[in-house]
C-alpha cells in the first residue's frame, strides 16, 4: 500500500466516527477501526461484504433511501434511528459524499456516521426539564393571580382602617404605635408587590410599552414618596432635578429606581441618599448614591440573586424577602438598560441604571396643574365590596373626609340603594372582582342607567393580568391597584368630584 493512503487509514482508524466507501453495488469497499467495533465485526474481513450482511436488513431498509440520493450524485446530511445488530436502537447523524470520478460518474460515495443517542438523550431531557420548569412558574404565576385579590384584601382594608385610627389616636404613645402599624403594613404591602412583580417577570406577563417622557416625573414621585421616610430616620435625602427626556417604559423605569432607592434609605443609618442623573453621550446614567455600610467585593455578583438580604443580619422585621434587586436584575433585562454597582465597604454604594436619550426633541413642559381642591361637603359616595371589612373601613375613612357614604355588598344591593333607597351618588367607589358573573366594570355600567345623570367611577382591583389592565385603561374610568394608599385615594376622589362640578 502506498504510503500516503497507509497514513490517510491510519488517520481514518484513529476518528471516533464511523468512516466508510460503499460501491454503487452495495458494497463496502473500506471501512475503519471505528465501523468494525460498533459493529462486533473482525476486521478486513468484512470489507467487500454486502450492507444488509453487516447492519441486517431493518436497518438497511432505513439507509436505502439516503444511499440512493448519494449515489445519484447528492451530498447530504441525516439523522435516523436506527435498529442495533446486536439489539437495541441507536440514534445516528450520517455524511454522505459521492465520490466522482474522471469520466463524472459516481462510483460510490464516502459514508461519515456519528452516534448521537447520548446527545439526542440530553437534548430530550434539557427540553423535558424546561417544559416542566415552565409549567412549575406557570402554575406559580396562576396561583399568585388567584390568590391576588383575597390577599390583597385584608391589607387594603388594614392600610384604610390605620389612616381612620390615626385620626382618633392624639396621645404620643398611642400615635407611636399607630406609626409601628403603619410601618408594618407597608412592610407587608412592599412584599406582597414584589411576589406578584416576580412572577409576573417569570411568566412573562409584564410587556414593555417604551415612550419618551421627561425624566423629572419620575424624579418626582421619587423625592415624594421616600422623603418622609429618609426624615424620619434623620438622613439627609436629596434628588438632584434633571431637564432630560429618556425613552423607555416610565412605570417600570420608576419600578427600578423605586427597588434601589428603598433599599439605599433602608440601609442607610446616618449621613445621606442622593438621587442625580448624569448625561454620557446619547445615555442617562441614573446614580442612587448611598453613605450605608457598603457591599463587600466578593458579594457584588450575589446580591441580585433572588431572597439575597443586603443585610441579612437586621432582624427588625421589615426587612423585606431581598426581591428588590432582583427585580432590578430583571427589568434590566426586559428593558435592556444596564445596571452597575461600585461600593466600598465602610463608605456606601453607588447603583446606576444607564437610559437612553430620547431621540426627539423635548416637547414643551405643560404648566403645573392647579393644587387638588378638598373634597366637598356631603359629597355623596356609593361604594361597593364583596368583603365586609373593607366594607366598613372604605366606610369609615370616606365619613371622615365628610362624604354621604352608602355600602353594598352585591351588584344587587348596589341598585337597591339607587332604586329603593333613593341615594343618587355624586361618585362610585367599586371593587373589580364583585365575586358574582358581573364585574365591577359592568355594575358602573349598569348603575350609570339606573341614574339621570352618570357619576365618575373609581375601580378598585386586585388584578394583575395584562387583560384586565387593557379594559381598566380603555374604560376610561380611574382605577387603583389594592393594597390602596389612603393618601392617593383621597387625591382621586377629591380629583373627581372637582372635575364633576366644574
């Protein structure tokens, strides 16, 4: 044998891979150290022996069809499961190449085999895992959503009935302990919101809805919503006002601030949190600065990581399930806007979240709206809840801030109080899920045709899902999502009530 086709066998008898020639009559006319062990054969022995006399006709009849279209002049590539010789199946991806010769005609071709039945295994058991990952974070998903509305519940009813004590409690004990109430609920409501933001995340069910909006709303709501919180732990809190407009979803762009801002007042005991923006190019870095204890290098890439505590050592019971970060991590994702974090232990810690500029040119800010007006005298109310806590407790703040109020529990005594009692609401106050065929969307519907003329609705719900969402925007009506803020309730009612007189 010449020595260049004894080192081209050598070559072929060292590939793992099932290396062959097969004639157009069939026959092997070459077949490698690899063929001969799959198959329990005796080396060149079997060399010139027909296909079906080493692989047995079953399989042969699964080759033919390949081989021909080999044989026809075809390069090809297959995959098949092939019965064993010596029992069993095995799973299989085959190279056919023609080999041609000088006159052009195909006097066999070259057969390259690979056995993938452990990849093909893995690859089946990667997809079953996943299927069934899947469907353990959809059934978490569906159970949250169902148990949303009887969990969100008792917290709305807690979060009213504290703001209705507050106002009853004078002596300084009495209002410390109304503040450590407060204190909890809203420790229970932060919770609560992030289990159904994770799953929400996991289920896919949060879409983006990107647009350009000036970022000193949302800077805003931030210095209102955390101030109170950073004044009463005596640290200074500062957020720096920005002219920028970015492009991006605003709610979850405000959800992520909103994590990283809780946790720096938190965690912060002495010295101060700033909020300030820096431009960088056609981006808007987004820095939450904090003088807190700092993270140690080596739990920077950890503490993104679901149920991980910044400080897993506080044990004051308001700590939190250490999701905020998390979903950080995750709408950075769904949003594409990188988060960075730089914190030296003993100084603080710097989170930035980097936003795109928006393209366009900044639209000219409309003037400030007018202070909310109080809420009318007598303002008469209809509100209407399946559960009777939340009942009395609507009940009892609304008659505090003045108001006529009529309850019901049922769609049926909603239009018992209009058609029988005679009350003509100047508002409704209507929780979504009634636990009856009608909804609260349909009841406003209803009721604004038992009366000469139709009062503004608030919807009250529970619901999460994008659906549900879809009909509270395109109803036109003003929603609130339960655990429902007393402060902000009161700011819609008196809303709607002064839009209705004027």
């Amino acid at each position: 044998m010449p020595a260049d086709l004894e080192l081209l066998k050598l070559l072929a008898d060292a590939m793992p891979g099932l290396v062959s020639y097969i004639g157009t009559d069939c026959r092997y006319r070459y077949m490698n150290r690899a063929y001969f062990d799959w198959f329990g054969l005796e080396p060149e022995a079997n060399v010139g022996k027909a296909i079906t006399e080493v692989t047995g006709p079953a399989a042969f009849a699964l080759f033919e069809p390949h081989l021909r279209r080999g044989f026809a002049g075809e390069r090809l590539v297959y995959e098949a499961t092939v019965p064993f010789a010596r029992g069993g199946t095995r799973i299989v991806r085959g190279h056919l190449v023609p080999d041609r010769g000088a006159d052009g005609e195909v006097h066999g071709v070259f057969s390259f085999t690979t056995d993938v039945t452990k990849q093909r295994e893995t690859e089946d058991a990667l997809r079953r895992a996943h299927r069934e990952a899947v469907e353990a974070t959809r059934a978490k998903s569906q159970f949250l959503a169902a148990a949303s509305h009887d969990l969100r519940q008792p917290l709305h009813a807690m979060a009213l009935f504290i703001t209705a004590l507050a106002r009853r409690v004078k002596d300084p004990e009495g209002v410390e302990i109304v503040e450590g109430l407060r204190v909890a609920v809203d420790s229970m409501r932060g919770m609560f919101a992030a289990l159904v933001d994770i799953s929400k995340l996991d289920a896919g069910a949060m879409t983006p809805a990107p647009r350009d909006f000036p970022i000193a709303d949302v800077l805003a709501t931030l210095r209102g919503d955390f101030a109170g919180q950073a004044k009463g732990k005596d640290i200074r809190f500062e957020v720096v006002d920005c002219a920028a407009w970015v492009r991006t979803d605003p709610a979850l762009l405000e959800t992520m601030l909103r994590n990283l801002v809780h946790n720096a007042v938190k965690f912060t005991a002495r010295g101060r949190v700033l909020v300030g923006c820096r431009r960088r190019g056609r981006t808007l870095r987004i820095d939450v600065i904090d003088t807190a204890g700092g993270i140690a290098a080596d739990q920077l890439d950890k503490i993104f990581d679901e149920f991980r505590r910044l400080q897993p050592g506080r044990k004051t019971g308001t700590e939190g399930l250490g999701l905020g970060l998390a979903i950080v991590r995750r709408l950075s994702g769904l949003l594409d806007l990188p988060v960075a974090v730089r914190s030296e232990v003993g100084r603080g810690t710097r989170f930035s979240v980097e936003v795109p500029i928006a393209e366009t040119a900044a639209p000219k800010r409309p003037q400030a709206a007018e202070p909310e007006a109080a809420l009318p005298p007598g303002a008469k109310i209809l509100a209407v809840d399946d559960d009777e806590m939340v009942r009395e407790a609507v009940a009892r703040i609304l008659a505090d801030w003045g108001c006529q109020v009529e309850t019901a529990g049922s769609p049926a005594e909603a239009l018992a109080r209009i058609d029988l009692d005679g009350f003509h609401p100047d508002l409704l106050l209507i929780d979504y899920n009634l636990g009856t065929p009608m909804d609260g969307l349909q009841l406003v519907d209803i009721i604004g045709q038992h009366l000469p003329k139709r009062p503004p609705a608030i919807l009250i719900t529970g619901a999460t899902d994008a659906a549900a969402m879809l009909r509270f925007e395109s109803s036109g009506h003003a929603w609130l999502s339960k655990p429902v803020d007393s402060a902000q309730l009161r700011r819609t009612v008196s809303y709607l009530l002064e839009k209705t007189r004027n």
